[in-house]
C-alpha cells in the first residue's frame, strides 16, 4: 500500500526543515510504501521566474548551504557538484524552463539524502509521467513506474509536468498538492498528506485573523469552495482526483506533526459555517446549508466594527461579500468573531447577603457593566437572591424582592442552587458559621465580611477545609485593601514556596487619613476623628479603628493567607489613644481625646523633628522559627513605602525569601466603589 506525503515549500526551506521531513517520511514508510512529493525551497519558484544573475547565485548558495549541511564526505562533495550542475543548465535552459528547476533541485537533495539514510529510493520524472491536461494517461504512467520497482520511497517533484506534444511544463502556482493527488489517485493511495506551515485548513488565513482554528473534519466539497476561493493552503484542483478516487486528503503541519490536522473527506461537514477566505477585495463565507442565512450576522458584524459591506451576496450556502480594501482584514476579523468564536454564555447566579453600602454599589455595577463582563469573559451574571438582616427573597428570573421572612441560607440549602455563588456583604460576626454548609451543598462563596476570616484559626481552617473538599469557589480578596491584589499576591508566593520573611500592612483608611491629615497646632486630633466618622469612614464607633480591631482583622487574614496559622491573642495591639477613653461612652471618648490633644501632638512633634512620618501599621515577622505580630503607630523615614501614602491610600510591603526587595502593593484601599469592584472580580475570576 502507498501513501503519499507532500511537502511545501516553507516545509523544506532549509536543511533544518527537510531534517523534520525526513524524520516524518522516515517514519511512515514504516507503514507503507512512499511517495514523497515536494516542493521547491520557500522563494524559490519566484527568484526563478524573477530570473536575473543575482536572484539565482543567492539561490544556488542556498541549495549549496542545504547540502553543505545534511551530507559529509564524499556525498557532500558530488551532491554540490550536482548542484552546480544543475544550476549550468538553469542558466542555459530556455526561458520557459527554468521556472520548473525548483523542484527537481529539491527533490534531487531528499532523494540522495534518504539514499544515504540506508532507503532503496527512486526519483520520478514527473516532467515524464505528469502528463498536462490528461489525467488516465498520467495515471497510468505513474502506475506503470511505481508498481514493479522496488523501491520504499520514491521522490517525486511536485508543480512540473510535461505536455502530450513533450515540452516541459507546471501545473501552476501552488500546483504541488495536485502533484500529490495525481500520485495518490494513481497508485490508489491509502493516504494522501498535504504537509504545510499551519495547522490543516482554518477558519480563516492565521496570517490575517489570529484567532483562527483548525477545522477537523471538512467534506471535499467544502473543502473545493474555501480552495477555490482563496485559502491557499489547498490548491483547488488538488480535490477533485482524491475525491473521484475516494481517498482522504489529510492538510498537517510540519512543524508540529502530532498537533491539531484536517481531514477532508467524503462525509458532510459537521458545522453549518466552515470558514471565511478572501481573494482581493472579494470575501467569502463558505457555508453549507442556505447563504443568505449568515445576511443579518454578518450585517451586525460589519456595523460593530464601523464598516460597510459594497455588496453582500449568497451564492448557494456561501454568502459574498465585497469591501474597501482598506477593511478587508478588520471585515475578515469581525466575519471570524461573529461566525467561529461564539461560545456558550455562561450563567452565574449570585445569592447577595447585605443592603449595606457595598452591596448597593454592586448592584450598581452588575447593572452597568453587565454588556462588557459578557463580551470580555462570556459570562451573564445573574442576581438571584437578596438579603438583609431582617427579611430575603429569591428569583431564578433575577429579580428577586426583600419579601420573605426566616432564615436565607436554609432557604438556599433546601432550595437546591448548586453552582451559585454566595455573595456575603454583611458584617455579620455569626454568618461564616453557615460558609461549611454552604460550600458543601455546592455553593462558592465570594465575600467582602473581613470578620468571617478573623475567627479563631480552627474555624478559619474549618471553612478553607470545606471549600477544598468540595472543590468549591471561596474568595475574599476584598477583605484587606479592597480592590488591590494582595492576598493573591501572598497566596501566589506561598504556593511557589516563597517563604515571607515579613509583612507590613498600613491598612487603616480612617488612620492613614488622620494621621496623615494631622499637624500639631492645627485642626485637633478629636476633630479630625468626628470628620473621618461624619464622612463614614470610620466603624460606628470609631475606637474600633483606633483601638486596632480593624487593622488586627486584616492582619489575621493576611498572616493566614501565607501560611501562618495565627491567632488573636499573639498579636501585641498598641492603640493610638490612651487605654482609658475605651471604657465609656463615644462621647466620653471624644472629651477624653480632647483632652490628650497635648500628648498627641508632642508625639507627632517629635516624629516630625527626625524628618520621619506616623503611619499606623500591621506587621508580621519572622523571628527564628517563630513569626512576631504587632499592631500600633511606627515612625517611617521617607525611604518606607508608606511615607508618602495619601488620603485613604494603603500600603502593603511583603518581604520574602526570594527576593532581596519587597513587594509592595499601594493604592486605593478604601471606598465602595473600590470593594464592589474587587467583590465582582473575585466572582469572575
Ligand atoms: P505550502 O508552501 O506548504 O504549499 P502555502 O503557502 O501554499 O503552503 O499554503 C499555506 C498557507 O496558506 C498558510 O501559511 C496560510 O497563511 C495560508 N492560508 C490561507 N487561508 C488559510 C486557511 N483557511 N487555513 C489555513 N491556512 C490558510
Ligand atoms: N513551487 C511552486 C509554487 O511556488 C509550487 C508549489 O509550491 O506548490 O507555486
Ligand atoms: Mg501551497
């Protein structure tokens, strides 16, 4: 049995391609008998027809650096003597001629090669047994060549053939796959191969629409019309002998021979779109069922991308189209999205804790940005469950109302919604004890609730451990620094066994605004802490922030997040304000700070003296085997990263073993915009 393998001219280009051809020859006549067809070297057909003295010296150094390279020895010294050869007769041929030397010069070269490799091969005169416009004959001339040799591979040229009055001809351009087909008809190939630079026929040209992809399975006639209309991959008359001798044509790449390959056979297409080609300004939509069909999409298409059809055709289950020549790639582009890369939406339905500001600025967002999340990551993103404290309410339709009363998570657990996601944007201190059930019924979780990641460790490993388990979704990087990356960042070290030597965390919006805002002898400390709270930037009761609740919460969850397993009662808390103003009222506190006005500012006074500046900051350190955390006001010198924060800007700085300079990670920490943001990236992510 035979099988036909062709080569084109990117193929064997070089002595490093034709060593891949040659493996890949080498390797099938294991199962069969060859017939290696091929091309001349990329260029060569068109320096030839070009013609001049130095388009052929180049191109004879070219042949000569390919024998230099494969052959030692004494074939090296024959093999560049029949090149020189060769090339005598190129610059004597008639005019006519010398455009079909390309490929006995690279046949000649394959077919020594594989000689020297050890393989009984023969050479085909394809100028003698290819016959022009005469199929039977060459069939038969083909036939009466191969079937008594003995030969394993035989190497034929591709493109020439010879005319029934006997002068020297081609096939024209692109002509080798039809070389092939002719061999493979004629001697009843089992295979025939059409080995190329790109991975068998594509949606589109890869050259013009990067997104292209291979085309598994395409029926000769789908095949024919993308040929026929300008995918060049194939040549168009390559089809119809294969076809007639019910042999599969096979398009594969030579430079990744085990990748992704086209069949093209007698079974109907599998998809109702096969591809989009151009030929000048004509472009075509090759299809299989009725043309006009694709009008609307197409129409849609080209207004998206701001231009306009000139013409727009069906012809039989292909539809026509002509365009400025100026657009033709962005109306192959916007052709090629429309048609081949729609995918399946996917649907993700959000089950909302909280009302809270956060969650209002989410909805806000989900509405917004509902038409770009789609187009960018293909997912709808459905709300369809709410809630507050008090009351709930769920929806599959997405508009779900505050209008029951109970208990929301029973209510998703008995209400069956796998696969959903559970949004908490409470600051629920008891709503994490539900995250284990939750995430073993199925549900992801995605939470901005910082208070359900400072539990004691046990629990925290309680929830981290059901969420692995249960191969669920769980996500809380809104939870220290808002939108800014930071637990990714550790967790990305952390699992690249980068041990974090430290971590310095300036993550108190309301004190990085106060300290940074405050000036001895002006606006009074007591005064700047009622302006953050008027602006809601601080707890309910601002001795939260400034007593380090908040700051140890985000401490816990970073310190965690590498690894470390601590714990509240490690963590050394130095409050900002005397220990006294915590007993009381909040109005006691503001007098008692008030009257601690003086301390404050010979505190800040002193900072200033040594051109350092008072930040409020988190830290975590490795000490020994042991990690130390503390929390309270730090003089940073202008070096620090956190010297020049601003506003409610946060800095994180984490040191680790591999590098000898810190990460840091600044920016916007604060804001409902900013964690409503986070909260729909961790839900997309
Ligand atoms: P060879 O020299 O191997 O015969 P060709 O240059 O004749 O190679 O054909 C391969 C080229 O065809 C590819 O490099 C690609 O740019 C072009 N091409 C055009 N349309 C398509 C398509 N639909 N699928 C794949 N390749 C295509
Ligand atoms: N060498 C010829 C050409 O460049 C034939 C081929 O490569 O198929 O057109
Ligand atoms: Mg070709």
């Amino acid at each position: 049995m035979y099988r036909v393998l062709k080569f084109g001219g990117t193929s064997v280009a070089n002595a490093t391609n034709m060593s891949r051809v040659l493996d890949i020859v080498e390797a099938e006549s294991r199962k069969g008998r060859v017939i290696l067809v091929s091309s001349a070297i990329a260029g060569c057909t068109d320096a030839l027809l070009q013609g001049d003295a130095a388009a052929l010296a180049d191109l004879q150094e070219r042949h000569r650096d390919i024998v230099q390279r494969l052959f030692t020895g004494v074939e090296r010294r024959s093999m560049l003597e029949r090149v020189a050869a060769l090339f005598m007769e190129i610059r004597r041929a008639p005019a006519e001629e010398v455009v079909t030397f390309g490929e006995i010069l690279s046949t000649t070269i394959l077919c020594a090669k594989l000689e020297v490799e050890g393989y009984r091969t023969q050479w085909l005169d394809s100028r003698k047994l290819v016959v022009k416009d005469n199929e039977p004959l060459t069939f038969s001339n083909i036939a009466r060549e191969v079937e008594p040799s003995l030969a394993d591979i035989f190497v034929a040229p591709g493109f020439i053939c010879g005319t029934r009055d006997g002068r020297v001809s081609t096939l024209g351009r692109g002509g080798s796959d039809y070389s092939a087909a002719l061999y493979a008809a004629a001697v009843h190939a089992e295979s025939l191969q059409i080995w190329t630079d790109v991975p068998g026929i594509m949606t589109a040209n890869p050259k013009q629409v990067p997104g292209a992809r291979t085309v598994p399975r395409m029926s000769y006639a789908s095949a024919l019309d993308m040929a026929s209309h300008g995918a060049k991959v194939l040549y168009a008359p390559t089809v119809a002998p294969a076809m007639a001798a019910g042999i599969d044509i096979e398009i594969r790449n030579t430079f990744a021979p085990d990748g992704k390959y086209t069949v093209i056979g007698a079974e109907p297409d599998a998809s109702r779109w096969i591809g989009v080609t151009s030929q000048g300004d004509r472009v075509r939509l090759v299809g299989t069922a009725k043309g006009e069909e694709g009008i609307p999409t197409a129409t849609e298409a080209l207004r998206e991308a701001g231009i306009a059809a000139l013409d727009m055709q069906a012809d039989g289950g292909s539809l026509d189209l002509t365009v400025r020549p100026a657009v033709l790639e962005t109306c192959l582009k916007a052709l090629h999205r429309a048609f081949f890369q729609t995918r399946p939406l996917q649907e993700v339905n959000l089950l909302v804790a909280g009302e809270g500001a956060v969650a209002q600025a989410f909805f806000q967002m989900v509405r917004q940005t509902a038409g770009t999340v789609q187009q960018r990551t293909g997912k709808v993103l459905r709300i369809v469950g709410r809630a507050d404290s008090r009351r709930f309410g769920m929806d599959p339709g997405g508009q779900p109302q505050l209008n029951r009363e109970g208990d929301y998570v029973d209510a998703i657990l008995s209400e069956g919604t796998r696969g959903a996601l559970f949004v908490d944007l409470t600051d629920s201190e008891t709503l994490y004890k539900r995250y284990p059930d939750l995430l073993q019924a199925g549900l992801g979780i995605v939470s901005s609730n910082r208070r359900s990641f400072a539990v004691p460790y046990t629990e925290y490993a309680a929830i981290q451990a059901a969420a692995r388990e249960n191969g669920a979704v769980l996500r809380y990087e809104t939870t220290v620094g808002a939108a800014l990356p930071v637990l990714e960042s550790i967790a990305r070290g952390a699992n690249s066994c980068d041990e974090v030597l430290s971590i310095e965390a300036v993550v108190s919006c309301t004190l990085n605004q106060i300290l940074g805002d405050y000036r001895p002898g002006g606006a009074s400390f007591a005064s700047l802490v009622r302006k953050a709270q008027a602006a809601g930037l601080t707890e309910e009761d601002p001795r939260m922030d400034l007593g380090g609740k908040d700051a140890l919460r985000k401490l816990l969850i970073l310190a965690r997040e590498a690894g470390v397993a601590l714990e509240e009662s490690r963590v050394e808390v130095d409050s900002v304000v005397p220990e006294a103003l915590f007993q009381g009222s909040v109005e006691d506190f503001y007098q008692g700070l008030e009257a601690a006005e003086e301390e404050l500012a010979q505190a800040a006074r002193e900072a200033e003296s040594k051109g350092f500046r008072r930040r409020y900051v988190a830290s975590l350190e490795k000490a020994g085997d042991a990690y130390r955390a503390h929390i309270g006001i730090r003089e940073v010198p202008p070096v620090h990263p956190a010297y020049y924060l601003r506003g409610t800007e946060n800095a994180i700085v984490i040191r680790s073993a591999f590098h000898p300079y810190p990460l840091v990670i600044q920016g916007p920490g604060e804001g409902a915009r900013e964690a409503a943001s986070s909260i729909l990236n961790d839900i997309l992510r």
